[in-house]
C-alpha cells in the first residue's frame, strides 16, 4: 500500500460475562491484517473491562449501567474506562494505541480514550483510535470523532440485527451557565465513519468464522469486521499524512 510502517499496540475490550477468548480469533486476525497492510503491532492485549463469564453478571451489568449512563458526562469516572485505561498504560507508549471494543467494551473504550487523553499518555498530534462493534451508543467527545468508528450487524434492508446497538444514547445531560441541567445530543459529525456489516447473525457473531458464517461471495463474519476495520485505520492514517 506504500504506507511506512507504523507501530500499533491493539486492544480488544470484550463486553459483560464475555468467555474467556471469545475475542482471540478477532485478535490473531487483525494482528495478520495489520500486518499485511504494513503496520508493526508493538502489543496486542484482551481486556476485560468489566470481567470475564466468571465474574457475578449482576456486578458487571450495574458497573456498565454507571458507565452509560452515570459516567456519560464525566468520563473520568468510568468504571470500566478506568480498568482499561490502566491496562493500557502498563504496555507503554511505543505505537499508536488501537481501542476496538465489543457490545459493553466499546462504552468503556470511548471513555478509556477520554481518561489516557485527559492524563496526556499519547501525543496528541497522533489520537487514539477507538473503534466500536455492537456496542450501545454513548457520547463520543469531539476531539475522538476523527479518528472513531461505529460498525453494527446488518440487514440488507432496514434496521440494524444487532439489539444491542439500539440501545443508550449520545445525549447526555450538562450544567449551562446558569447551573441549570440540559440534555445536549452528542451526534456523531457527518465525516465520522458508521458502518453496517452485512453479517450473517448478529450480536454474538462479528467474530464468527465458521462454515455457518459464510456469505455467498465466500467470505466469513471474521473477514467482513477485520477488513472493515483494517480498511478504516488505514485511511485514517493516510489522511494524517497528507501534507
């Protein structure tokens, strides 16, 4: 692609009572992808923001329930945003940090980014990038929006097949100069990228790649989402370097 090798550290944020490695193929596919496209993967690690399936379901839905709706106008005190910023920031500043959250994760990895923004980790000359895959919606700051993207299931026709993604908001409620409370829509800027994926299922099968997942131009769920993603990273990154 004539890009010059770029260092990425890769962060994949799984959702609430997520198994284990449900994410790990989804991993292992973005680091081969990446990598083809010409960039060096410095780290690549599996969050979980608000723990795994061994965890009590109940604690990890009441701290995703802050983090929506508690935690939307102050993102520093994102429960999950915290876990995962801390993580993050143990694997060090060599690369360009790449946050794709799934279902829950994407909510913490919006507010990962304000809280590693706000602590100045990364050079702010280069954003982090934050990707979301059927998540519920939340507030998307506006210094994160050129370098966000949205993906959700798909039909071919009509309304999203992930239940998920119809769920939260980019309002959210703020103080104005009088210490009055007004709902202010947080709508994502008409270049930032949304995507619907043309995938077989939906919430629990953006990573599938199994022969039950494969469309008749002989492609996999797994292939659509780490093209789509890989695709978006690199345009945002070539349009960086445009003199």
């Amino acid at each position: 692609m004539g890009l010059p090798v770029t260092h990425v550290n890769l962060f994949m944020l799984a959702g609430v009572a997520t198994a284990p490695l449900f994410m790990e193929d989804f991993r292992l596919a973005m680091i081969a992808s990446l990598t083809q496209a010409g960039y060096s993967v410095s780290a690549s690690r599996l969050l979980y923001p608000y723990g795994d399936w061994s965890r009590r379901l109940l604690h990890q839905l009441h701290e995703l329930r802050h983090d929506m709706w508690t935690a939307r106008s102050r993102p520093l005190r994102s429960i999950g945003g915290g876990r995962a910023a801390t993580s993050i920031k143990a694997c060090g500043e060599e690369g360009w940090p790449l946050l794709i959250g799934h279902s829950g994760g994407g909510v913490a990895a919006v507010q990962a980014a304000s809280i590693l923004a706000e602590e100045r980790v990364y050079d702010a000359g280069w954003p982090i990038r934050v990707v979301q895959i059927g998540s519920p919606k939340c507030p998307v700051p506006l210094w994160l929006q050129d370098s966000w993207m949205y993906a959700e299931a798909g039909r071919d026709k009509g309304r999203s097949s992930d239940p998920v993604t119809w769920l939260g908001s980019r309002g959210m409620w703020l103080r104005n100069a009088h210490g009055l409370p007004v709902w202010r829509q947080s709508a994502p800027a008409a270049h930032t990228t949304q995507l619907r994926l043309p995938l077989i299922g939906g919430h629990p099968d953006y990573f599938r790649a199994s022969s039950s997942y494969l469309n008749k131009e002989g492609r996999t769920n797994l292939d659509i989402t780490v093209q789509a993603v890989t695709d978006w990273l690199y345009t945002t990154l070539e349009h960086k370097q445009q003199p």
